[in-house]
C-alpha cells in the first residue's frame, strides 16, 4: 500500500513536470478606460477614453504605441444624455479634439485626444449619463451622474480681511452641497514682482492647499469648516518665495483667491480607494462605469477672488521671521 502511494506521487510529479509553460494571459476582452468630471461652473466638458491593452511583449513598451492605448476615432461614437423624470430629453455628442500638447510620462504622447462637448451648460435639476459606443465591435459603456448643487458660505465678502495673524486658525465656513460629499480648499496667494531695472511688473502666485473634508450626507446645508493655520501659511510663503534684491515687492498687492470644489460620492469612494494610504492587502475596483474602468462624475468649482488681509497679517509678512526676507 506505501509502495502504490509513492507511485501515485511519482507519477503525480512527472506528468506536472512535463508541462513547462504557463499562460498568464487571460482571453482578450475589450476594456474600455473612461474618466469624465462634468462642471456645472463651465460650457466646455471633456471626456478622456482610452482602453486597456493586452500582450505577450514589455508593458512599458507597448505604452509607448498609440494604438495600444487609444481608439480609432472613426469607430467609437460618445454621447451626453440628459435624462429627466426617467427619459432622455437631449442627447450631446461629443467630438475628438487631439491637444497640442501632452505631459510626457510611461504612456504615449502621440496621437492623444479627448473628446470634447461646447456651450453646453448643465441643468443641475436633471441628471446626465454618457454612452460610449464601439461601432466596429457594438459595445456599449454607460455611467449617470448628479449635478452638484452650488456651495454656500458666509465667511468671506469684498470687504473680508483675513487674519492670519492669530495663534487660533482662522475658520472658513461653508454649507454643504446638494449630492456633494467631498470638498476642497486652495487659498491661491497673489502678489506681484517689479523689476527695478526695468520697470516691468509680474504677476505671481501660489497655492496653499488645505486638507479635504467631508459631509456625513448628501443632502446638503450641513455646516463645514476649513482650518486655516496662519503660522503654516507663513512657513509655505517664506520656503516658496525666495529672496531677490532685482525685484521690488509690494506688501499691499499679496491678496487670496479662495478656491472651493465639491466632488460626488462616487468621486469620493474612488479616491478613497486608490489612495496610498489604503494599506489593504487587497485593493478593489471601483467603477461606476456599466462595463469599464475608470470614473464619470461631478465636480463644482467655485471661486471667491480679492481677498484681502488684515494689518496683522500684512505686519507678520513684513517682519516675521519667515517672510521678512521676501521684502528684502
């Protein structure tokens, strides 16, 4: 009986061992890759469609091949529906723009395109679904989205003076958005450089990024605050703006753009889950394409320009011990 076991297992290895070859490639199925953030703020709506690729080859080198990546754009058709208690109402198509210019990176810059819709302003009462269709193979790819209803706040005016000069944070509060769940703030600071040989003046900026946050539903008008760090702020401009005895800088021209965005649910779920800080074993896919990758939603932008700071602050740029040097 032991004698007929090692048989069984000898035998076992040798018909394993006659089989050297291993095909990690799965069937080639079509894997259209769709990313697509409607504005309700803007006419103009781009939509980024790609498709997945599959080979024997180098994956890095076959990034680099056009077609790999990107459709015929005589064969795929992609459309905006408008889509009212239930039925489609208007129907957008959308047409291949091809940029002129493309941040190089591991996939080609060659041939690149987006599709593009103009003059087209959203109806934040109706919701929108994009179709993707292959002519040549008949498929069909569809994801809806909510339009983000706009935010309120009531912390900043034309005649707001920002301080940021106070041990405390300085509280920017907002109401949240109808369908909204994740929100964002850039305090975009202005200034401008004269040049003293020539008289010439510049415009520059930079942006402080505040940590986002998030609402605890979708129903909107839920209180929210951004916690402004003025000391940080500081640290930011001094290690940013570097000492230049060519240029002259006024004090009085640093003021604030307030940039605000608010993304959906499912905005937020994909960022959540393709996170660094997801530290899972396993990651999961997340789509709300019917049969993709990748991610069609809302996003609403919204900006508040000009503002001012108060004499404090402008006192603790001029002679703090970070910023001093920018006035120099």
């Amino acid at each position: 009986m032991q004698k007929l076991f090692w048989l069984v297992i000898a035998l076992t290895l040798g018909l394993a061992s006659c089989e050297n070859d291993l095909d990690i490639l799965e069937e080639y199925r079509e894997i259209p890759v769709i990313y697509g953030l409607l504005n309700p703020t803007s006419t103009t709506h781009y939509i980024r469609v790609q498709r997945a690729y599959l080979g024997a080859g180098n994956a890095l080198q076959m990034a680099q091949e056009p077609d790999s990546l990107y459709y015929d754009t005589a064969t795929v058709r992609v459309y905006l529906e408008k889509i009212q208690l239930g039925s489609v109402t208007q129907t957008y198509p959308l047409f291949p723009e091809y940029p002129s210019y493309k941040n190089e990176g591991l996939f080609a810059d060659k041939n690149h395109y987006l599709f593009r819709l103009n003059n087209t302003r959203l109806d934040p009462a109706a919701q929108y679904r994009l179709r993707f269709q292959n002519l040549t193979t008949g498929k069909v790819v569809t994801a809806t989205t909510r339009i983000i209803e706009p935010i309120f706040q009531r912390t900043l005016s034309p005649t707001t003076r920002v301080n940021l000069a106070d041990d405390d944070p300085y509280k920017i509060r907002i109401y949240s958005s109808k369908y909204g769940k994740l929100y964002g703030l850039i305090m975009r600071i202005r200034y401008t450089e004269t040049k003293k040989l020539t008289q010439v003046i510049s415009t520059r900026y930079l942006d402080y990024r505040l940590p986002e946050i998030s609402s605890r539903t979708l129903s909107g008008g839920e209180e929210l605050e951004f916690l402004v760090n003025g000391k940080s702020v500081f640290q930011f401009l001094g290690i940013k703006i570097k000492k230049d005895t060519t240029v002259t800088r006024r004090l009085q021209d640093f003021k604030a753009d307030f940039l605000f965005t608010s993304a959906t649910d499912d905005f937020f779920n994909y960022l959540q889950i393709n996170s660094p800080n997801n530290t899972v074993n396993f990651i999961p896919d997340f789509t709300n394409l019917s049969d993709g990758k990748g991610i069609f939603t809302c996003r609403l932008d919204t900006t508040i320009a000009g503002i001012s700071f108060n004499e404090l602050t402008y006192d603790s740029l001029a002679t703090g011990t970070y910023t001093s040097h920018i006035f120099e």
